[in-house]
C-alpha cells in the first residue's frame, strides 16, 4: 500500500519515543514490554469479565485482545526463539477460537432475526449459544487466561532483554511494517485473480489487512510520515471483509448444525437468504481489493 504524507506532530504520551523526537531512541528489545503489557492487562481483565458476567461485548473484546497479542508476537517474532513464538501465537489462536465460539452464535442470530419464520428458530439457537458460551467459559477457565498470559510476557521480556543484540525501534518497526504490508499486497493480488467462490482468498485479505492495522496501531508514534490514511483504507477493508466473514461463518454454522435445528424451521430458506447476501457482499469487497 502507498504510504502517506508527513507525520503530524503528536504529543508525548510515556510509550516510546516518537520520530524526531530529542528523547534518545529506544530498542526494539526494550519497547517491546510498553506495548504487550497494556494488551495482556485488557485480556485479562476481558477474560475476567466472560468468566463473571458474560456479554457479547466482553467476549468480542476478549477476542480482539487475542488478536492484536498474536499480531505483536508476530511482529517481535525475528527477535524472539522462532518455536516458542509459533507455540505463543498458537495459543492466543486457540484461547481467541473458544471466544468465537459463542460471538458466531450471536452473529448469527442477529443476521437472520428478520427473516421470515425466524421465531421459530429463537429456542433453539438460543440453547446452542448458551451450550456454546458453557464450553467458552469452561475452556477460558481451564487455561487459566491470567497466568498464561503473564508468564509470556515474562517469558518474552526477558528473552528480548537478556538478549546481546539491539535493534533501534524505528527501523525494526519499520522493517516489520514493509513486511506485512508485502503480505497484504501478495494477498490481494491473489484475491482479485481469484473466482467469487474462492472465499479464502478474500479471508486471507482480511487478515492480512488487520495484521497491517494493528502493527501501525503498535508503531506509528515512532514512524516517519502519516499513517492516518493507510488506517481509514484498513479499516475499510476490515469492516467490509469483516461483514463478508459473518456471512460465510454463519452459513457454515446453519449447515454444521442441520440436526440440531430440524424440525424448528426452513433453515433452507435461510441458508438461500444468506447465500444472496454473501454474493452481495463479495462483490462489495471485490470493488475494494482495486483500491488495495
């Protein structure tokens, strides 16, 4: 993606020093703490929160903490042991998974509450997100999400700063920005050769995309230039590709629970509904991948 003008003049906030700044430089090694504990505190306090009140939101918070901590480790991950960094990310995969579980249910029942004979469905698509939100709390819990979650950040800052290398935070950044945005790039090339039916190309975009935008989240104060509107297009990508997913996922979750919603409906209705709209948004998100 291009990049933007000049960098506006941004006002001190205790992260790391911003581009052109007289304060000395840090390392990558030693910035990497200021930007993973505030993430970690949020995880933990939203992994809290499912386990004593559980809400739609918490858990959409939850998930998009996991996230944005699998995005920094990927981003530190030339710094970082290359198996212990693939087990981390994996793990914040796996918690971010059970989170979903119920947050698709949600999505789902929200996309078809207008359908015709929808009613019909409420009871049973209500049980299965209880059923589903049950295993979110249980598995959460098992994995003890506050421990986990500290013991990487520990882990993790103390292999970065007991390590003799150091990188200057700006290039580092820098490099790692290029990289993504080379992902993103390769991935939406492939995405606009691909057929309409080729959904995971255009999934692949969108991760791609939210990688891309949490990392110049992480980095911008330290970058040179402005970022703002290589961040409005990601977002754009993200909201609109992300319409796209709920789309896809709740198909997959009508066919993948047929039995379980028999006899409560026409879920073939439905499923018909949601294939038009699927075919709509595709061609919404094919419009944006030119602009990319």
């Amino acid at each position: 993606m291009k990049r933007d003008g000049q960098k506006e003049s941004r006002k001190a906030n205790g992260g790391p020093a911003a581009a052109g700044s007289s304060t000395p430089e840090p390392t990558a090694q030693a910035a990497f703490a200021s930007y993973a504990a505030p993430l970690v505190s949020d995880a933990i306090a939203y992994a809290n929160a499912v386990r004593d009140a559980p809400s739609p939101e918490a858990l959409h918070k939850l998930r998009v903490s996991l996230r944005r901590l699998r995005s920094l480790w990927w981003a530190f991950g030339p710094l970082l042991e290359k198996g212990g960094n693939t087990r981390q990310r994996a793990l914040y995969k796996y918690l971010a998974t059970a989170a979903g579980k119920t947050r698709d249910w949600d999505i789902l029942i929200e996309l078809i509450r207008h359908e015709d004979g929808a009613g019909n469905f409420a009871p049973a698509l209500e049980e299965a997100r209880g059923n589903a939100l049950s295993t979110s709390r249980e598995t959460l819990s098992n994995a003890d999400v506050k421990h986990l979650l500290r013991d990487a950040l520990t882990s993790a800052s103390t292999e970065l700063n007991t390590a003799h290398e150091r990188v200057p935070l700006r290039k580092f950044a820098s490099k790692r920005i290029a990289a993504s945005e080379r992902s993103l790039t390769k991935r939406a090339k492939r995405a606009r050769h691909a057929r309409r039916s080729n959904y995971a190309a255009f999934h692949d975009v969108r991760k791609a995309g939210k990688k891309l935008r949490y990392l110049l989240e992480f980095f911008e104060p330290v970058l040179s230039g402005s970022h703002k509107k290589t961040l409005k297009r990601l977002k754009q990508v993200q909201k609109r590709f992300g319409t796209l997913n709920d789309i896809v996922a709740s198909e997959m979750l009508l066919r993948d629970n047929a039995d379980l919603l028999s006899g409560a409906g026409d879920t073939g209705s439905v499923l018909h509904s949601l294939h038009k709209e699927r075919k709509r948004r595709m061609r919404s998100a094919a419009g944006l991948l030119r602009k990319l």
